[in-house]
C-alpha cells in the first residue's frame, strides 16, 4: 500500500450563509497508487466534496479536516492547495476570453515551480510537454493556442481538463463527472488520458453517477456518497450492483 | 534650422542643472495665485512668445470668461476655484534626494519594473541619470534631424518653428470650443510639438519620455502634432509610473493633424495621482484631444487610463478628407471613489470614411466609470462605416459603469454596428485559475488582461507589457 496522499477526516461542510449542512461527518482516505470512486444520488454532495477540497468560497467547514501528505489543507488558499499538488477537473469548465490555453497553462506551470522552489520552464520545453501531452487525450493543437475553452464543444472543454491535468501532474486528482455530457469516442479518449497518468505516486478521486465510465478506469475502491457521508464502500463489482439496483436499498436504511 | 547639434543639446543640459541649482530663485518667480489679462501677458512674455501667441492666449481668455464649466458628465466633484491657482510656475524639483521619496511610490515603480535609474529620473532626483543618457538623447535627436522631424518642446517650437506652430494651432480645436480647452489655450505651460515631413515614416516611437529637457509634464499641457502628406508617426504619452503633482487640476490640449495619406499613432499611458482609498486628493484630468484626417489618411487613439480622481476626456477623430480612418481604442480603469467619464467622437463627414471604437472600462471600488460616445454621419458622408463595441466588466457590486453612446445619422447609405456588454468578474473564473494554482491577485490580473487585450495589442510591444503590468497593480484587492 502506498503512503496516505488525501485524508479527510470526519468532515462536516455548510453552505456560508444559509447555514444548510451537506456534509455531515465524511471519511476517505486515498493512498498513492489507487483510484476510487464516489457515486451517489443527485444532491447527495459529491459536488460539494470536491469544492470544499478544492476550497472554494461559499463553504463552511465547520469540523473536521482534510489532508495531504499531512499538511492541513484547510488553512491553505486555493492556489495554494494546487500548489501542493491538489487538481480538480471541473464539471463545468470556466471560459476565460482572451487569454490563451497555452499562456494559462505555463502562468500556472510555472506559478507551481516558483512554489516548488524549482526553476521556470523553458519556452522550448514547455512547447514540448505541450506536444506531448495534447498527443495523450488527442487534444487537437489550436485548441492550445485559442482562449481557454472558449467556443469548445463539450467534449473538448472535458478533453482539456484532463491535458491540464497532464501537464501539471497533480499528487491526487479529483474528475468531477468528467464522462457527462461525454460521448462513448471522447469517454474511451478521456479515460485512456487518465489510464497513462495515473502511476504508483499518485491518486485518482472519480465522481460519477455513471458505472460507464468505470468499465474504463477501473476503481480500487468505490465509495456511495449520501446525505453527506460515505455510507458505503467496496470494489468495482459495489458500482455494478448500484447500476441494477440504485441507491434506494442504502438510502432507505438510513431514512427508516 | 531643423534640430539639435550635440553642442547645442550640452548647452541646454547645463541651464537644466542650472535650474535645478537655483531651485528657490525660481520659485520666488511664481505667479501670484488668479487668472486675469496680466497674468496672461505675464505667461507670454516670461515665454518671450511673439505676438500673434500672446493675442491668441488673449483672444482665448475673453472666450473663456464668457464660459461655464460644463456639467453634463457623469461625474461629481468640488469645482476648482479658479482664481486660487497660480498660473506659471517654473518647474522644481520635487523631492531633494532619493531618501526623501515615499516608500509606498518606490515599491510601486519596483513592482512594474522600472530601473532604479528611471525612477530617479522620474522622481526628479537624478543628475547622474541624465547625464548617463545624454548620448542616448543625442543620437536619438540626431537620427531625427537628419530625416528633418521635428520632436520639441512646445515653447522651443515657437521659438524655432513659429510659422508651423501658427499655422496649425487651434485648427483642430478652437479656442471656444469648451471650457477647458479655453482656458488651455489662453494659460498653455508647454507641452510637445511634433512635425513629420513629406513622405517620411518616422523610424521609431516618439516619446514624450524620451524628450531630454522636459520640465515636468506641467497643468496645462499643450501637444500639437502635424503628419505632412505620405508620412507616418507613432506618438507616445505618458509613463506607467506613478505621476503625483500638487497641482489638482489638469486641463491639457491635445491637436493632431494629418494630411492626405498620411497616419498618426497616439498612445497615451495616464496614470496620475488617482486619490486615496477614501477618495481624498487626487488630480482633475479635463482633456480635450482632437485628430483632424485628411484624404486617405488615418488617426488612431489608444488610451490606458488607470490614473486621475476625475477623468473628462473624449479622443475624437475629424475624418474630413475621403476614405479617411478613425480607431479608438481605450481601457479605462476606475478604482475607489474615481471617476470616469471618456470615450470618443467620430464625426464623417467625407465619403467612404471608416472609424473603429473599442472601449473595455473597468470599475472596482466604489467607482463610477462612463463611456460616452458620439458617432455622427454627415450629409455628404457617403459610405461611412463605423464599429463601435463597448464592454464594461465590474469588479465589485459598490461601482458603477454606465455607458451614454450616441448616434446622428444624416447619410442613409451609412453602415453603424454597436456591440455592447456588461459582466461581473466571475468567481467562477477566478477559482477556476486558483485551483490551477494562480494566486487571486495573478487570476485576476490574467481574467482583465485577457478581457482588454485587443486594445493592449494596439500599444507598442513595450507599453503593452507596462500596461499590463499597471493593470494589475491598480485593481489589487479590487474583486468583492
């Protein structure tokens, strides 16, 4: 078993303002090496872990902790959780216009260095991890140099992310419902993308409500989020059996 | 006589130190605080001005006092008491040595980059800077005299050039034409004068930065330039760094003028005193700038506007001459209690005539930021085109951007396109860049430098970069 990359500890999150808990007492650990899972039902909070790991405004943890390689994530800014190697695709990629992929990837790449306390890409690598990498998720090349994902279709908005991913090898990654909206062509592409990052140094965190994506990347464990907690676990074969049977006959135990 | 010799540019590099030495002799020079025909005849005469420059500043202060400051702007401030400012003074030093210059200023001019160099020059402490760039200067002045441009002061155009000067001052913008370019063009301290002959393209960007003997670039700043037929120049203003002045008001004249074929560039960086957090201080920015286009010729404005407690400026573009091109290009940045209120005029009254406008306004702040506009087609304008897109991008929910675009149309076969957006910087936009590692303060400055790039892309490569730079540092902690 590899180290404990992501620890999170009983965590309870709110949403600022409304004082509305969504996540009440949750608990995984990921250790280099694995990809796991989280399904569940709609509105169940997956979402929301991912933000709140990720840190963005609008929530408050209000117990609880989260960290990498032992390090608290909740004192760090967001940059800064990047920084220590924390990625998170998004469900819905944000269109910046004006400022190319290929200038936001190496302000970021190199945002990471300077972090690192590692020198900064030269022009003629950086061009050439591009290459590289857009070869690994079949990211057509004018799609680096054009605004970040402005005028992308669907599956390029998703096709990117995960370039950004490879081209910032992140220590734990978390793909938020990457495959929806993705045809069976772009899901293989995005998978397979995903397949040759992932290696014995870091860790993949998929949300899903679809098993599809998991006859891809197949899952060391898989998590069922509801009503803000894990409330099951076990291997691939857990996500075959939410596929014929849903989430009821876990929900409904906890409800009655 | 067409230019400076080297001799002649060591004289005038000696009276500058000179100045310098005997900074209180000058001082005590100072005009007595009002504005009346003395005064008037006192600013001539100390500029030893010939005759027809004095009944011109005399001629204008009689239009002048029948005026009223206008109100019609979509700003608010405390009018200036007109008869409480001094008039003419000669330039001073404003801080005795490099020790005595505020931290907060040095930290601003080392953030965008500026040597230590420049920023003793541009803080007025540096005698050695000067001389280290005398033979810069000279080989500069030399390449431009040898093409016969003439790039001066504007007191030493009169002086050497006064029939250039008299032949093209105030056609552009009349003496009466508003309040401010009245009382500009009857107090006028100096400014920049520059002529480009037939069919010459001058071969560099021509920077008020770069002129050797500037005294500061002064209240009432007076700039004319005159692009003979076939010629082309790119004329640059301003500087990046942080420019404080005691004095509040500024009501400078800008007169460009191009002849058949011929194209003006001007690109003008305004970052001025803008006033505190709190909105106290800062400068008063009335300016009037003017570009008259004869046939075939072209005039283009770029501005970056980040400076200024009150900013009152409309870069406009006469297109008189058939198939004449007007562009504006602008990005303005309002910050705490500033104001904004500029855009741009596009008067066609030739045929075939064109004219682009692309204004990005910023508010952050409590501030309020305006676009105005006037797109006006003439009778005779047959086939006039004109672009006009203005987008507004609000940092905070305290400001306001508002945008006041007009149209007269007197030609049916015109074509008018307006394009025109308001957004709020996203939150989204900005964790999206964190999660990527950007810290806020790099996001945003990376979310405004996308939004206002086709207007940096106008700027000279270097400008740009500075731009952007300054962009940066003007909306740090802005977003709320």
């Amino acid at each position: 078993m590899g180290k404990t990359l992501l620890d999170i500890k009983n965590l309870h999150a709110e949403i600022e303002d409304e004082g509305k808990a969504i996540l009440k007492g949750l608990n995984l650990k990921v250790n280099a090496g694995e990809v796991h899972a989280i399904m569940g039902p709609n509105g169940a909070g997956k979402s929301t872990l991912a933000s709140v790991v990720a840190g963005k405004d609008g929530y408050e943890v209000t117990e609880g902790a989260i960290e990498m390689e032992g390090k608290d994530l909740l004192d760090l800014d967001p940059d800064e959780r990047a920084k220590e190697g924390l990625f998170l695709a998004f469900q819905y990629p944000v269109e910046i216009p004006g400022v190319s992929n290929i200038n936001f990837l190496r302000t970021s790449l190199n945002e990471i260095k300077e972090y690192r306390k590692e020198e900064p890409i030269s022009a003629k690598d950086f061009m050439a991890l591009v290459r590289e990498k857009s070869a690994l998720v079949e990211l057509d090349a004018k799609l680096a140099s054009r605004s970040v994902n402005e005028g992308f279709s669907g599956g390029e908005k998703k096709r990117n992310e995960i370039f950004q991913m490879a081209m910032l090898e992140p220590k734990v990654a978390i793909l938020d419902e990457t495959d929806s909206g993705l045809d069976i062509d772009a899901l293989r592409i995005v998978a397979a993308g995903v397949n040759k990052l992932k290696n014995e140094n870091n860790a993949v965190i998929l949300i899903t409500h679809y098993q599809r994506l998991l006859d891809y990347i197949v899952p060391d464990f898989v998590h069922v989020l509801a009503d803000g907690k894990i409330v099951k676990t076990g291997d691939k074969s857990l996500a075959l059996e939410l596929e014929e049977k849903g989430y009821d006959w876990l929900t409904d135990v906890k409800t009655l | 006589m067409s230019g400076y010799t080297e001799e002649e540019l060591k004289e005038e590099l000696k009276d500058q130190e000179y100045k310098f030495g005997f900074t209180t002799d000058i001082e005590s020079e100072k005009i007595p605080a009002g504005l009346s025909e003395e005064v008037v005849r006192m600013i001539s005469a100390k500029k030893n001005e010939p005759e027809w420059l004095l009944e011109y500043r005399l001629n204008a202060l009689r239009v002048w006092m029948e005026m009223t400051e206008p109100e019609w702007a979509h700003v608010k401030y405390e009018k200036p008491d007109f008869q409480n400012i001094s008039y003419f003074s000669a330039p001073k030093k404003q801080y005795e040595s490099w020790e005595d210059v505020d931290p907060e200023m040095k930290a601003t001019m080392d953030k965008l980059g500026i040597s230590l160099d420049e920023q003793k020059k541009l803080t007025g402490v540096a005698v050695d800077f000067v001389m280290d760039s005398v033979s810069v200067a000279t080989s500069f002045k030399e390449k431009l005299s040898e093409l016969g441009i003439i790039f001066s002061s504007f007191s030493e155009a009169v002086q050497n050039h006064p029939e250039l000067v008299r032949k093209y001052l105030g056609t552009v913008v009349p003496t009466q034409d508003n309040f401010y370019a009245a009382l500009n063009s009857a107090v006028f301290s100096d400014g920049s004068f520059c002529y480009i002959p037939k069919g010459v393209k001058c071969p560099m960007e021509l920077s008020t930065y770069f002129r050797i003997n500037e005294s500061g670039t002064g209240q009432f700043e007076r700039t004319l330039v005159v692009a003979d037929e076939g010629s082309y120049v790119s004329y640059l203003e301003g500087c990046t760094a942080p420019m404080r002045d005691e004095n509040q008001l500024h009501a400078a004249v800008v007169e460009l003028i191009a002849l058949d074929n011929a194209e003006i560039k001007y690109s003008t960086v305004q970052n001025w005193f803008p006033g505190d957090k709190d909105g106290k201080g800062g400068i008063f920015n009335f300016v009037t700038k003017r570009g008259m286009c004869h046939t075939n010729s072209k005039i283009s404005w770029t501005q970056v506007e980040t400076g200024s407690a009150v900013t009152w400026k409309y870069p406009s573009c006469i297109l008189k001459g058939d198939n004449s091109i007007g562009e504006f290009y602008s990005v303005a940045v309002t910050n705490n209690y500033q104001q904004a209120d500029t855009g741009t005029k596009m008067i066609h009254l030739g045929k075939n005539t064109k004219s682009t406008v692309i204004s990005k306004g910023i508010s952050a702040g409590q501030s309020q930021n305006s676009y105005r506009g006037l797109i006006q087609i003439a009778k005779k304008a047959e086939n006039a085109r004109n672009f006009t897109q203005c987008d507004s991008l609000l940092m905070t929910d305290r400001c306001g951007a508002h945008t006041f675009p007009y149209i007269e149309c007197a030609n049916n076969s015109a074509k008018l396109e307006h394009e025109a957006t308001t957004s709020k910087i996203g939150e989204d936009q900005i964790f999206y860049c964190q999660q990527r590692g950007l810290s806020e303060e790099k996001a945003i400055g990376l979310i405004v430098n996308g939004y206002v790039k086709e207007v940096l892309n106008k700027l000279p490569m270097e400008f740009a970069v500075e731009a952007q730079k300054l962009l940066a540092i003007s909306l740090e902690n802005s977003v709320g």
